[in-house]
C-alpha cells in the first residue's frame, strides 16, 4: 500500500536533499539557497576597499622645503627624497619628513648674575639642518638640544659677570653662543647662521642696588631713653 505525502512537504523534502548533496548546510535547514551574486559583490568591494588603503598608503608627498627619510623596517634607507611624489610600500616603509627651510628660535635666559642680581637675555638664533640624514638619527630633536644648549651657555657667562657687566658684555655672549653652539650643531647636522643678543635686562625681584640701602629684617632695636 502506498502512501501519499502532501505536495508541500514532497517539495520540501526534495530542496533539502538537493541542498545537501550540493554543500550548503544554511540552504538545508531554509529550503533555499543563497545568493551567489551578493556575496560576490560583497568579495569585490572588500578587495577594492584593501587596494585604496594600500593605495593611499603608498603614495606620499614631499614639500619644497622638505627632505623624506624612509624607514623600512625600521632601518634608514641611505637615499634622501627630493621633493615630490613618492611611493613606498604600504604598511612596510615610513616615511619622515625634514624641514631644510631656515628656523629662527627665541631662547630667553633667566638667572642670577655674579653679584646675585636676576638677569634676563634674550637671544635669537638662526639655523638649518644641512644633512636630514645625521639630523634625523644623531639627535632626538636638535632644535630642542641647540636651545638647551645656548641655555647653558648663557647662564655660564651670566655667572662669571655681574649684572652691570652683562648689560655691556652683549657681543661677548654672542661670541660665546656661536664659538660653543656652532660646533655642537654641525655635528647634529645642523648649520648655525646667525645668533644675535636682544637686551639684557633686570627680571623680578633681585638684590638691591650698590647705591640703595640694604634693607633690614628683624626687629629694630630700641633707644635708650
């Protein structure tokens, strides 16, 4: 005797058989199978997201007053970029960019002077970094060391001068700048062009002048009546 399933449940059957005779385990427990050219599309944005990353990863750009260091894996190539654009391998090389362009910094000074007096000096420095490579790998920051620098300098010469000395002593700082500084910045990479003394001026509150009385503390002491 034959029994006879309904015609629903016949196609059913059938779409799940076939399902899982063609590899599709989501398409046995649906009745369905999916769509090919979704997920194809899905597979074809993905990849062209990954290339315009890799793309934009890859294409830098050098400025006129620029140099470009790559770094591939961590080791500096020896070659210097020009500016322009260049290309690099994504997510291998870094690149690092150097200004070569003149840089003027303020490097102002403030400290006691031989008599004890506080001393402000304002200097002016100017510079450019004449070899990106030793400037890049010598020093951590050479515009910071040459600032630090001339900072000690200053309060060398302010310590062997008084303060009426110093208000003088203009052109002997400024020798005394570019004869320690200059050196110390070509060994970083760096070319020292000028380096000017503002002023020198009193700061703050400093010891009293030879002319006015030294102030007295404590208490005063009483006449005798």
């Amino acid at each position: 005797m034959r029994f006879l399933c309904p015609p629903g449940r016949a196609r059913r059957r059938r779409a799940k058989s076939r399902a899982a005779t063609d590899g599709w385990p989501c398409a046995a427990r649906t009745g369905c199978r999916p769509r090919t050219g979704e997920a194809a599309m899905a597979w074809l944005v993905a990849v062209g997201l990954v290339v315009l990353l890799a793309a934009a990863a890859s294409v830098k750009r050098v400025g006129e007053d620029e140099r470009g260091l790559v770094f591939r894996t961590g080791r500096l190539r020896e070659r210097v970029l020009r500016p322009g654009t260049v290309l690099l391998v994504p997510f291998v090389d870094r690149l690092e960019r150097v200004d070569v362009s003149d840089t003027t910094v303020e490097v102002p000074f403030t400290g006691p002077a031989e008599d004890g007096r506080r001393a402000r000096v304002e200097a002016v420095l100017t510079f450019r970094v004449a070899d990106p490579v030793v400037a890049t790998t010598a020093v951590q920051n050479h515009r910071t060391a040459i600032c630090q620098l001339a900072l000690v300098v200053m309060r060398t010469e302010a310590e062997q001068r008084t303060f009426e000395q110093l208000t003088t002593a203009r052109e002997e700082l400024r020798r005394a700048l570019l004869r320690e500084v200059a050196p110390a910045a070509a060994g970083w990479g760096v070319q020292l062009d000028r380096v000017e003394v503002r002023s020198v001026t009193a700061a703050g509150p400093s010891a009293p002048e030879p002319n006015r009385p030294r102030p007295e503390f404590g208490p005063r002491p009483v006449p005798d009546v």
